[in-house]
C-alpha cells in the first residue's frame, strides 16, 4: 500500500496529549487506526455490492418478489 502524507490542524490541548502519549514512530499508526475505525469501509469498488443495488432497483424483479410473499 502506498502511503501519502497529511497535514492537518488540531487544538494545541489535542496535539500536546498526542505528543505526550504517543511516541513519534507511533504517530502515523494511531492516527491509521483511529481512521479505520471511524470511516465507513469504501464498498464502491464492490462488484457484488453493485450487483445488490441493481437487483434492488429493479421494478420487475421487486413486483415478482412481492408476488411471491403474497404481497400486493
């Protein structure tokens, strides 16, 4: 995996507690983690993801499916 590097701008409170509890070979891979936890997996590129949505949004497949639960 490629990496690229960031910059961003925090409260000084946020970067001095940062700095005080993780090291600075550390740094990269908290923030990672942090990130990785709180954004949503990319499920884009996911062909059968795709496939779901289509299938979703497909009014005669709905109608027949509905037919077959006995729904109106």
């Amino acid at each position: 995996m490629s990496t690229r590097q960031l910059q961003v701008r925090l409260p000084d409170d946020l970067i001095r507690r940062l700095r005080e509890r993780i090291s600075v070979r550390q740094r990269s891979a908290f923030v990672q983690r942090l990130l990785e936890q709180a954004l949503p997996p990319v499920v884009d590129d996911d062909e059968l993801y795709q496939a779901a949505i289509l299938v979703e949004q497909d009014e005669a497949l709905n109608t027949d499916m509905a037919a077959w639960d006995g729904r109106p």
